[in-house]
C-alpha cells in the first residue's frame, strides 16, 4: 500500500484504529476521523497518522467539508462510525424506526457522495454491518430490517461508484472498546461464552478485522460483496 493514503471515519479506537495501524504497516498514510479530539490526538501520535478530523458523521455538512478540505487524492475509505439499534418494535416511535433503518445507509451515502470525486479508480469504500441481526427475535426489534437493508444498498452503491469499489463487512461479536463499554461487568461471561461455542475457539478481535478490510482495499476484483466475519458466530446460535 506504499504511496496509498486511508481515511478512517472512526479511526481514534476499535476496529478503524487497527485498521490504520495495518495500513502504516503496509505502507500507506492514514488520516483519521472521530468526536473526540483528544483520542485522535493520541491515536495519531502513536500510528503517525498524516492528519486528524473532528466532526460528527452524522452531519453532512461537516462530512462535505471534511472530504473537500482533503489534499490531493485518497485511496481507500472505510467508515466504522455509528452502530445498530435495539429495541423491541412497539416501543418505538416513528422517529426512531427512521433513524434506526436509514441512519446507517444516509450516514454511508454521504461519505460516499463526497469520498467518491477525490478517490482513484480502483480504490476502496468499505462499509461496516453486522451477522448478529440477520436472525429475527425478541429485543432485536428493527435491527434485523436495517441489517438486511445493507448488502443490497452495498451492491447498488458500487455500480454507481463505479470504477471505485464498494464492499461491507459484516461482522459478529468484536472484542473492542465499544464492546467493553456495552457490555460492562458482563464482559468477561460473553468471551468466555465465545471461546466456548465458537467454531474458532477464540474471541474475534479488532485486528481480525482490520486484516479483512486491508484485503478489501488492495484485491481489485472485489467490488459489491458483502464478506462475514464472525468466527461463525451465526452457524451456532
């Protein structure tokens, strides 16, 4: 990836940092977004990141302002910002049914409406989803209908982007900071749980990830896919 350059939307911790780290190791410059400022800061400092951004993705004003602030030419985007909502159907309101099915897909559109024009043909945008709401239950309320959403709205997205590739990973449980904080004192019962059943033996963690998305970015035929990882966390539910 020497003379490439990443942007990670999301890229101060978790999966967006481990990706950035593999990167550099293979050569390329990053660039990192995130809200917090201070965790960029030291994120930057530690990876030797090209630059920081600030904002919130979830305004399209900052994420345009972002993109066309941008130097030159990038190569690769990935977005691990936002996450999945829970919560049974009837409780709750429209408001928030929007916001739960379309917040991923507006979110991922507009980095790719202002991505797109600076990136070079072949590049990559690749898109974060899950395995864990393809299954249909209690408590997953409009997960499992935003989850779906995505590998068709990938597809549509990468011939329109075309000759840039688009591709979402889908990913089960990942032992990241956002896992810790979510999780609390029951951290530990669900690695262990993991280790247990999982047909890995193991715990997936942020660099598993980061080794996929780094794929992603530098196998040129690969546009459209949506690619699992989850240790086969789906398969023994």
């Amino acid at each position: 990836m020497a003379g490439q350059t990443v942007v990670l939307v999301g890229g101060s911790a978790g999966i967006g940092f481990e990706t950035a780290r593999l990167a550099r190791a293979e050569g390329a410059d990053v660039v990192l977004t995130g809200r917090s400022p201070d965790k960029l800061e030291k994120a930057a400092e530690e990876l030797g990141a090209r630059s920081t951004a600030a904002f919130d993705v979830a305004d399209p004003a900052a994420v345009s302002g972002f993109f066309a602030a941008l130097p030159g030419t990038i190569d690769h985007v990935l977005v691990t910002a936002g996450g999945p909502h829970y919560g049974p159907l009837l409780e709750m309101s429209a408001a928030e049914v929007r916001t739960a099915v379309s917040d991923h897909i507006v979110t991922a559109l507009e980095v790719a409406r202002h991505a797109a024009p600076k990136m070079r043909p072949g590049g990559a945008l690749l898109l974060m989803g899950g395995t864990g709401g393809r299954r249909v239950g209690h408590g997953l309320g409009i997960a499992s209908a935003a989850t779906a959403a995505l590998p068709p709205f990938t597809a549509a997205l990468a011939l329109e982007l075309a000759p840039v590739r688009v591709n979402l990973i889908a990913a089960g449980f990942v032992d990241t900071p956002l896992s810790a904080t979510l999780l609390g004192d029951r951290l530990e019962d669900r690695r262990a749980e993991l280790r247990s059943t999982l047909p890995i033996g193991r715990v997936v963690g942020p660099a598993d990830v980061a080794a996929l998305a780094v794929h992603l970015m530098t196998n040129t035929a690969l546009t459209g896919g949506t690619y699992d990882i989850d240790g086969g966390q789906q398969f023994v539910w």
